[in-house]
C-alpha cells in the first residue's frame, strides 16, 4: 500500500489539492467518510483522550481539507501544551479518509536551578518570574523569564546584566518528557552615572535642570536618599520633567533635540543632554466655554491663573486636573465633588500672537450622577454593618468624588484592614441614566495583640500578660461557634492587662464601644484599674507587706463626632475617679505615708484627625487635640484656711481608733492629745480631695515631601494649676521629660514625655514639672507596608523642656536633640522601635552633656 501524503496546518488550509503516489487527485473541499484517525507523538496522553478531545468519530462526514479540520487545531492549541500540530492523510479508499494526527509536546518544567544571586533572592525570583513546577516550557516562557530577569537587574542599577537559560532532559525522574532548568545570572557592577551635561540651555542652568530629574542623578558623596543609578524608564520620565521644568518658567515650545549616553572606562556612565528653549510666554485671554453650574469667576478662582502671568504649562494642567492629588483642589475635582462624574474639561489654546497665548477651557459637564449600589468585599471576619456605617457614599446620594477618598480613610483608620489594598472600583457608570455602582475591595488584617513577656529587674522576677483586642464582637460572648479564637467582627476593643512580681501587681481592663447604641458615632469607653505596691529595699531585697500603697481607678467616657466646624472633630467627655491608698508607705514620692487621698476629675477635650488612610504610616493630613482636666473646686466651700494649716487641730490627722498618727504612722500617744507634725496633718489636708486642673495642647502634621518621605512637625504643651494658691499644686499628676516616654512608673499619676537623647525623666526635677512643652521634626521613609509588617525609618530633630512654675516658663529654652531610629509594627504585637539620640545640651542631674543615649520604643509613637 502506498502511503498518501498532506499537511494541513494554519498556513496552508487553503491549497488546491493533494497529489498521491499514484497521480490520484484530491480536490479541495472533497467530502469523505472519516474511516480512522490515528494519533502519534503523545507521551502523556493516551491516544483515546486525544481522539476524543478532538470530538472526531469514525464514520462521521468530514471535508478534506475544511473547517472541522481547522477548528481541531485551533482547539489544540488553545491547550498551549504543544510545540507543533499536523494532520496527515495516510490513505483514501471506497470514499473513506483515514487521518494521521501528529502531535508535538511541550516539555514540563521539573526543576529550577539559578545561579548567580543570593540562595534567599531565588525563592523570591522563582515566585515572581512564575518558574513553578509543572509549567509547560516553550520559546516564549523563556523569552520571557529571561527578559524579566534583565529588567528587574536594570532597575537595581546592573546595567551589564547577562542571562543564560538553559534547559536539560530530566533523567532522574518517572515523569514523562521533564526538563530541568538551569539560570545563570551574571550581574556584574552596578553602572553608575559619572555627570549629566546639558547643551543649549541659557535660560535654565545645569543645576536647576539636574534637579528636575528626580529618579534619574548624578553620583554624589553623602547622598542615600537617591543613589546615581540609571533605569531606563525613570530616565524617559525625567526628560519629560526637564521639558516641563521649562514651561513652568514659560518657555511652552521647549524641547529635547537629543539625548546620548556614554559609557566610561571606570565602569560610569556619562549622559549628554541637547535641549531647545524656544521663547518665553505669557498667559492672555482665558475664556470658559460650555460651564452652566459654576459662573466664569468663580472658575477662575480655582484657576487662580491670571492674564499677564508667566505661562506654566505644568501648573495650567494641574489647576485643570492634578492626577497626583485624588483630593486635589482643581477644576476636575470640583464638578466631580457635585455630583458631575462625566465631566470632562480640556484647555485649548486658541491663539498664539507674539509672545501672549489665549485660551478656552472647554467644559462638557454632562449628567449628575447619583450612586446605585454600594458594595463592599474582602471582609471575612468583620460584619458589614461595621463597615456600612463608616461610608460615606449612600445609594440615591449625589455622586462625589470626595466622599469617595473619605470613605477610603475612614475604613483604613478603622484599623481592621490593610490601608495599602483599599480599592473603590467604580461599575456600571451610565451616563444616559446618571447613575454609578462602586465596589470597595478590602483585605482584612491582624488586629489582636498578644503580650507576654518576663525577666528579672528590681529584685525579683516580673511577668506581663497582655491581651487586646481591636475588633471584638461582645454579642456575641456566648455563642460557642463565634471563638475562633474568640468572637470578633464588630468593632469593639477589648484590653486585658496583669503584671506581677513579689513586690506588687497591676490589673487593668478596658472596654470601647465606637457606636453606643448602633446608630450614630458615639464612642463609649470604660476603664478599671488597680494595683498593689509593696515597701521593698533594694539593698537587702526584701519585701515588708505592712508597708503598701495601692491605688484604684475607675473612668468612663463619651465621645461624638461633631459635624461642625467640620466632620473630622470629635468632642469627648470623661468621667475618672482615682483612690491612693497608703500604708506605712515612707518613700518620699509623697508628703504623707499613711492615708488616703481621693481624685475625682472631669475631662473634656476636642480634637480633629485629618490624617490620610494608613493610621501607622500617614502620608499626609494633620491631628490635633486640646483638652482640660479639672477637679471641683473643693476651697471654695469647704471652709478650711489652707494658710493657717498648722493652727487648726480639727485637720489632724487620725488612726481608724480615733488616736492620732504622725507622718510615719506611728501613735504619738496614748491619750491622743498630743499635736501632730506639721507636715503629716497639712499634706493629708491638703489632697485629701485632690484640687487641680490641667490643660494640654498636642499637634502633629504631615507632609509628603517626595514618593513616600513624609515631613512630621509636631508641638504639644502641658500646664498642671491650681484653683487656689494657700493648698498649692498636688504632687501627683506632674509631667516627667525625658528619655523614651514609657509609662514604666506612674503610681503617682504622672504623665512620662518622651525627648530622646536624653535620660529617662531627667529633664524634669524629682517632684515632676508642672509645665512643659516640646517641639519635634521627624523625617519618615517606609522600607515595607505590608500587612503582616509596616517598617520604616526615621531621623529627628526634637526640643524640649520642663518647668516648675510660670516664672520660669520659657517656650524657647529647651534641651534639644538629634538622632535616628526604626519603626516596626506587627499586627500581633503592636509598635516596636529602637533610636538612637544624641543630646546636646548638660544634663540637670549630672551636669555633662547628655550625649548618645539608646531609646527602646514598645507600642508608642512620639
């Protein structure tokens, strides 16, 4: 038998005919009996599988050649699992055809090898360039990986990087048709770039035009903000910023006539830039066209371009629209802030004589629109209503653009998501109906903290538990299935806290509820706190349980949002009672040691938080809070003349027998009748009901700088005074400056301010200050804000100081201090940080420059 042959493939479905052995013709589009089909070149497939993936049967009608055969390798090939497809006539008889199908596969990728590079950046490369086993290898995946490979190197700077992809049979595995893959990379030196040199420029020098290069600089010694290394697509964007640099001073018609890059023999680059100025220009005429909902002068506010100014290209298109700022006061924004999402507005030049340009803004407003359906995904463990609530875009409301932002800050700040991943997709936008469907996507993050933590210090061993958590459902307390591990999703804050040693124990518990009855944004909070010191000696570690201070604390609070003088504002309340209990307790931090002294305060404060999206790394926006804790005024009716203390038996102080004690303690006899110490009766007196009130003032601002360098300016002052000057400023609540600001001792009350560089509470005299303020500078750059760690750095400039009294309150005699540090924050454990200061200014205590000084942060931020 002789064998007939053809081949059909994609390219020649259209030929004429067949010419067999023996001279037998087969005319195009001839139709035949499919008598059999044999596959061949298959090693992972069995040949039925293939047979009938084609959906070819024996005994079917086909045409010879014709669409079924194409529409079978069109369909094989849609797999992508094979390297070549042909079909084969191999006989024809009595009418029948029988068809040989020949089929190539692609290998499977079995392994990957990479040389070249770190074993720790392969697992990152093989992730990334999508090298996983099972992958079917061809021309293009290795196109693809290699160019992939070059890229990310160019990017790092390795402008000389060589890529070899080589792939081997895999012999020592059952796997059929396998290959191995071997990556070798070969880096070689970082390009640097030696000098920019710029040709024609007169108007604008070198210097001004290297610094609208932003990505793309000069190698410089000291700089690490920005190294000298050459990308070229930072590089095509910086020439464009070096034309724009020149229509911001006027000069429209500016150009790049060439560009060139020289390589050195010191493995440098040099760039060579030939620019064309062209003249200087000046705004005319700027006319609106097509405006109906904002007058032609109230546009041109907005503008805030004027006939006669120098012509700015740049600043023209960002008072049109600024697409580097969503919340960017311009034209574009404030149709779309009202409801006019079809807006479009484009500034046209319409003449152009000597040196004076007109212009027309053509504005097409088009429809309202109104929001349809608002929907949010992602949120597995947080219920709806908890993110419902804090929208601010509602079906039937009128479209804005930035309530659009508002909402994407106020779900970031809720804590419970990863700020970085917070996506409003807009939907079904209909301009002939005015309407728009958007779709907020979310992941969800870690929000319960856990610590637990001990160690040895002051004589014995301290524990620390520590449970918080930030979205808690108390509904919910109840309902076994809800523990997973315990029942969350609804936006409360619960936190646990006990420490312990031999010498004392600390409780506390509080509880935050942000949406008291479900309805409107009223906070409710409640705290409870008690703690137990005992007497301990540090020489001789021992601990005298007859000698204790304890001290118990209840507060309750209310906070609502206020929508006037605007929406950011919260006015907030406090209620707080505090007990010092005092036995035997001679240590010096009071002026009594036996006793009770009673504290019942009211708080009120109000504040605003503009800050943008992510609360641990905000890019912008500013907080502020300004408050006054006050006591009654108990000297106004209780009758007692602080001044003339010592004369007045009736406020000597008593045992619970009725016999008089002295400071210590101690009976001063039997009959009770003897005056007690001075000291004793009046301090106890004194803050038997504490007398004070305390304003405090704290303000932080942001600023982006450049990419993600974020400026913080901060200034906070606090003032501790008394309603009447006989009783005197109580010794408790004081501030303490200095050193890392950790609350680690505050039996008293006190409040620590952190100002690094120096040491801890050394900047403050040994009964604390009753007036401080303090100004910090702190320049941050994120290295990662993932969700599972946000890290980023900072350096500082900070000033400070503590005073005794207004007499010698001076804002600007402070300590100041330089330094630099890293922030970390985990979801699981809060904020961790180290910094190192160095203080330039003595010591009170030591009268020597502070000098560098080592500050450890744990779940705070200065």
């Amino acid at each position: 038998m002789f064998r007939y042959f053809g081949v059909f493939t994609l390219l020649n479905l259209f030929f004429l005919n067949f010419t067999t052995a023996q001279e037998t013709t087969i005319d195009k589009g001839e139709k035949y009996i499919l008598g059999g089909i044999e596959v061949t070149g298959i090693k992972s497939y069995s040949e039925q599988t293939v047979v009938a993936y084609t959906g070819l049967r024996v005994g079917q009608e086909i045409t010879v050649p014709g669409e079924q055969i194409s529409e079978v390798i069109n369909k094989l090939w849609g797999l992508k699992m094979f390297s070549d497809i042909n079909f084969y006539i191999t006989n024809i008889e009595d009418g029948k055809v029988f068809l040989e199908l020949n089929i190539q596969e692609l290998p499977t990728l079995s392994d990957v090898k990479i040389t070249g590079v770190k074993e720790k950046k392969t697992e990152e490369i093989i992730k990334d360039a999508d090298l996983k086993k099972g992958k079917k290898v061809t021309e293009g995946f290795i196109a693809n990986t290699k160019n992939y490979l070059l890229n990310k190197y160019k990017k790092q700077g390795y402008l000389n990087t060589k890529v070899n992809i080589n792939t081997v049979e895999d012999t020592d595995t059952t796997q059929t048709n396998a290959v191995k893959m071997v990556v070798r990379i070969d880096k070689g030196e970082k390009v640097k770039i030696k000098d920019i040199n710029f040709e024609g420029n007169e108007q604008l020098k070198d210097k001004k035009l290297q610094k609208a290069m932003k990505n793309t600089k000069e190698r410089a010694l000291g700089r690490f903000w920005k190294k000298s290394k050459f990308i070229p697509e930072d590089y095509k964007e910086d020439l464009t910023s070096v034309v724009d640099a020149y229509k911001e001073k006027g000069y429209r018609d500016a150009r790049i006539l060439s560009d060139s890059i020289i390589y050195n023999n010191d493995n440098t680059i040099s760039i060579n830039i030939d620019v064309e100025e062209g003249n200087k220009y000046y705004i005319g005429d700027i006319d609106f066209v097509g405006n109906t909902v904002y007058t032609d002068q109230y546009l041109s506010r907005v503008l805030g371009i004027k006939k006669g100014d120098t012509y700015n290209g740049v600043l023209l298109r960002k008072r049109i629209q600024d697409n580097t700022k969503p919340d960017a006061e311009d034209i574009a924004n404030l149709y779309q802030n009202n409801g006019y999402l079809f807006s479009t507005i484009n500034p046209v030049e319409v003449s152009a004589v000597n040196d004076t340009i007109d212009f027309e803004i053509r504005i097409i407003e088009g429809k309202p629109a109104y929001f349809n359906n608002i929907t949010v995904t992602g949120n597995d463990k947080t219920n709806d209503h908890v993110i419902y609530r804090e929208l601010r875009t509602r079906p039937g409301q009128l479209y804005s653009k930035e309530n659009v932002i508002r909402t994407i800050r106020e779900l970031g700040q809720l804590g419970y998501f990863d700020p970085e991943q917070i996506t409003p997709n807009i939907q079904n936008a209909n301009p002939q109906e005015g309407t728009v469907d958007i779709e907020y996507g979310l992941v969800e993050k870690g929000t319960s903290q856990i610590e637990l933590q001990g160690g040895f210090g002051g004589g014995g061993f301290i524990g620390t538990l520590g449970l918080s958590f930030s979205n808690f459902a108390i509904k919910d307390i109840f309902n076994k299935e809800a523990y997973k591990p315990v029942p969350m999703g609804d936006g409360q804050r619960i936190s646990l806290r006990l420490q312990a040693s031999r010498y004392f124990q600390n409780y506390s518990f509080s509880f935050v509820e942000p949406w008291l009855g479900g309805e409107k944004p009223v906070q409710f909070s409640a705290s409870i706190s008690h703690s137990i010191n005992y007497r301990f000696t540090g020489y001789s570690g021992d601990v005298d349980k007859n000698q204790r201070f304890n001290l118990s604390g209840l507060t309750v609070g209310l906070a609502k949002r206020l929508e006037w003088p605007d929406n950011y504002f919260t006015l907030s309340h406090a209620f707080s009672f505090q007990l010092y209990d005092l036995k035997n307790y001679s240590t010096g931090l009071f002026n009594f040691s036996t006793g009770m002294s009673r504290s019942f305060a009211y708080t009120v404060a109000l504040s605003r938080n503009s800050l943008f999206t992510n609360p641990i790394f905000p890019l912008g926006g500013s907080e502020f809070s300004i408050s006054a804790k006050l006591t009654p005024p108990y000297s106004l009716f209780n009758n007692i003349d602080y001044g003339d203390l010592e004369n007045q038996e009736e406020y000597q102080l008593k045992s619970s027998s009725g016999q008089l004690i002295d400071e210590d303690g101690n009976l001063v006899s039997e009959s009770g009748k003897d005056p007690v110490p001075d000291e004793a009766k009046i301090g106890q007196t004194k803050i038997k009901w504490q007398e004070f009130y305390k304003i405090k003032f704290k303000g932080a601002w942001y600023t982006r700088l450049v990419d993600k360098l974020v400026l913080k300016t901060q200034g906070e002052f606090g003032f501790l005074g008394a309603y009447n000057n006989d009783r005197g400023i109580i010794p408790f609540e004081r501030f303490y400056l200095g050193g890392d600001g950790l609350g680690n001792f505050t039996m008293d009350g006190r409040e620590t301010i952190g100002l690094r560089g120096y040491e801890n509470q050394s900047l403050s005299s040994n009964d604390g200050s009753t007036i401080y303020n303090k100004y910090s500078l702190e320049l941050r750059y994120p290295l990662t804000l993932k969700p599972s760690a946000s890290i980023y750095a900072l350096t500082f400039l900070e000033g400070g100081a503590g005073f005794d009294n207004f007499r010698d309150f001076n804002p600007f005699n402070v300590k100041r201090s330089a330094g630099a540090g890293i922030r970390i924050f985990m979801p699981a454990f809060g904020l961790l940080g180290i910094d190192f200061g160095y203080g330039f200014d003595e010591d009170p205590f030591t009268n020597q420059v502070s000098g560098w000084q080592t500050h450890f942060i744990i779940g705070q931020q200065f």
